[in-house]
C-alpha cells in the first residue's frame, strides 16, 4: 500500500486500487463473517478470511480500479511533487508561482503544484511562514518561498506525528482520533487572539474555502 497526494493505492501484480478517503472515510479489517453496515461499500477479499473494509457514510470517496500503472491514470498523472520527499524546496515554488496572479492560498491548494496540501494545512503553513494567503503567488521572493516550502513540510510532518486532525469524525488505523486540532494556530479560530500577537484571528473566502490568518503576523 502506497500514498500519493491524498489517495490510497494497492499495489498487486496485475492491477492496483485506487482509494480516496473522502471527508469521512475509513478502512477497517474485518472477519468475513462480519456483515456489511449501511455505510460500508467496498469489501477487498485478504487471505486467512479477512477483508478489507470501505465505509463512507458522506460518499465523497472513491475506490476503483487503476491497473498495473496507476500513476499514468487520470487522477494521478498531473499530481505536483510531494511535500514530505526529498527533493521538495523553496525553488519549487519559485518555478510553480512565477508569473502567476492568483493568491498563494489557491495555488497551494492546487494539486498539480503540491500534492497533498489541504485547506487546513494550507491556513497553517502560511501563518507559520508569515505570508498573508491573499498575497500573489508571483510576488513571494525567492527568500519567502524557501520560508513556505519549510512551513508547508513542518505542518505537514507535526501533523502525521500527532495523529491527524480530528475536526468531526477522523480517527487513525487504531481507532484514536487526531491531535493537531488542538495546536491549530489560525484554523476555525476566527475572532480568537492569535496567539503569536494577540490580535484577532481573521477569516475570508478565497477561492470558494474559509481562509484564517492572522492580519498582523501575515504580510
């Protein structure tokens, strides 16, 4: 089993499956002899009379068929760099935002420029970079994607190290839920002080998602 961006893959010899979570779903081993709940819609059959369970009680998943060279299928093929493997750097903002006008918020969102990168993570990094998210992509220096593309993987590292975030109904392999939401430091805190400054945690729309950042620390 691998990762890419935010989906699942299985790997065997002859096909692979692809597998997206969603908002609100899960993979669970379980006996054959356990019988499929209302939000339980994929059973992939395991050895010694296991399976491996897909519940999506919101269906915005999916699971589906890849075949032997899943990074060549549609979902897969124009996804940007990780940003946990080596080789991800400032340099590689400099070369995605050059020239472009929409705000850096938007852009990291933008899996063909960095896989992986939710609104939440998004929010955080950019408050731990001190870039305010409205901010121009094609005007961030050289100096300043090199603070964001670090920002972006220590966010993104704390974040797998604690488990996660838990906002509804997220829980690990293990059943436990997330910590990270308790160390969020702009994210669904709107009015609250920032706790870096004091001054009040702002939230906007930009590109259709609730954006917090924090009006002083963030230029």
């Amino acid at each position: 089993m691998e990762r890419r961006a935010k989906y699942l893959l299985v790997r065997w010899q002859e096909d692979s499956l692809l597998l997206h979570l969603g908002m609100s779903g899960s993979l669970r081993i379980v006996r054959d002899r356990e019988a499929p709940g209302r939000h339980d819609h994929f059973d992939l059959l395991l050895p010694r009379q296991l399976r491996l369970r897909y519940r999506d009680p919101r269906r915005f998943g999916l699971a589906l068929l890849a075949g032997a060279r899943p990074e060549l299928h549609p979902l897969l093929r124009g996804l940007g760099p990780e940003p946990l493997e080596p080789g991800f750097s400032g340099e590689t903002f400099v070369q995605a935002f050059r020239g472009r006008r929409a705000s850096v918020k938007q852009l990291l969102l933008d899996g063909g420029i960095v896989a992986g990168v939710g609104n939440i993570y998004a929010c955080e990094a950019l408050f731990l970079a001190r870039v305010r998210p409205s901010t121009p992509a094609g005007r961030l220096s050289a100096a300043r994607c090199g603070r964001l593309a670090t920002a972006v993987r220590e966010v993104l590292q704390h974040a797998v190290d604690v488990g996660g975030t838990t906002l509804r109904d997220f829980v690990g392999a293990e059943g436990e839920p997330g910590y990270f939401q308790h160390e969020l430091a702009v994210y669904g805190r709107a009015g609250l002080p920032c706790r870096a400054c004091g001054g009040p945690i702002q939230v906007k729309r930009l590109g259709q998602r609730s954006t917090f950042s924090c009006g002083r620390c963030q230029r």
